[in-house]
C-alpha cells in the first residue's frame, strides 16, 4: 500500500493550515452528527472539571501540546528513523490516538479519524525541520479544541 504525502513548503502553510483544519472541522461534524443520531451520549466524555476556567486550560493549551509531542512528535519520528513505511506511522498514530481516547468505542473511531487527519498533516510538514511543524500543529489542536469547548459549554448560548 502506498499512500502520498504531500510536501507543504513553509510559504504555503497558511493556506494548508486552513484547509486541515476545515478537514478536521468537517469529519468531526459528520462523525458528531451520525454519533448523535444514534445516541447523543456517545460524543460526551467523561473528563469532569471543577471550572470552565480549568475546563479551557486543559483542552485548548495543555492537551495540544502533549498529544503533539506524544502522538506525532516522538512516535512518527521514532517509527520514521526505525524506517516505517509512512503510511503504517500515520495509522499507528491514529489507532494509539484513536485508543487512548477511550470513552466508548464510538468516541474511540471518531478520535481515530482525529488522530489520522493530524498524523498526515505532521507528515505533510515534517520536511519543514524545527518548530514550525510542531507549532502548527499544536494550534491546529488548540483551534480545533477551542471550537468543540465553545460548542459544547456556550451552544446553548448561541
């Protein structure tokens, strides 16, 4: 099996940046939607926080920086310099994304496709070198997870 990775130049990361994240934005509104459907309790968590405050800290600034270096940093390129096929380091990532999600196995799938759309993104921007690959990714977490806390805590607001 092969798959191809895009190379995305530094010039073009705006652009790329944007167009994942719509990615994201779009299969977790799919997944959400037909989860919901089903049953609306298979996209909560169980996470409980004492503060919105703490809520935010957690989803939106420590977890993207952590699942960044954990799940795309230190396993790609550990998996990369072992010399695995990118492919099989994309869906390694994801699978252990996907799993360490744990809630429900509906939840599990839809943080699998999560963690596949980030592991490719990484991959997509891994010729980079240095922290830019890194940063962008940990903001396209953070948006992403500042969009689903606004949802899920003001939507009623809305």
């Amino acid at each position: 099996m092969k798959l191809k990775i895009i190379e995305i130049p530094s010039h073009k990361n705006f652009r790329y940046f944007w167009i994942f994240f719509c990615i994201l934005f779009i299969s977790q509104l799919v997944s959400a939607a037909l989860a919901n459907y089903i049953n609306p309790d298979l996209t909560n968590t169980k996470l409980q926080f004492d503060s919105l405050w703490e809520e935010f800290f957690v989803v939106v600034v420590i977890a993207p920086v952590i699942e960044t270096v954990i799940f795309q940093y230190a396993f790609i390129e550990t998996l990369a310099n072992l010399k695995v096929k990118a492919w099989i380091c994309i869906v390694t990532s994801a699978l252990l994304f996907g799993a360490l999600h744990w809630h429900n196995p509906v939840y599990v799938m839809v943080t699998t496709v999560v963690g596949f759309i980030i592991a490719y993104y990484y991959m997509a921007l891994r010729k980079q070198k240095g922290l830019n690959g890194i940063m962008l990714l940990i903001a396209i977490y953070a948006l992403f997870n500042a969009l689903a806390f606004i949802l899920k805590n003001f939507s009623k607001l809305l």
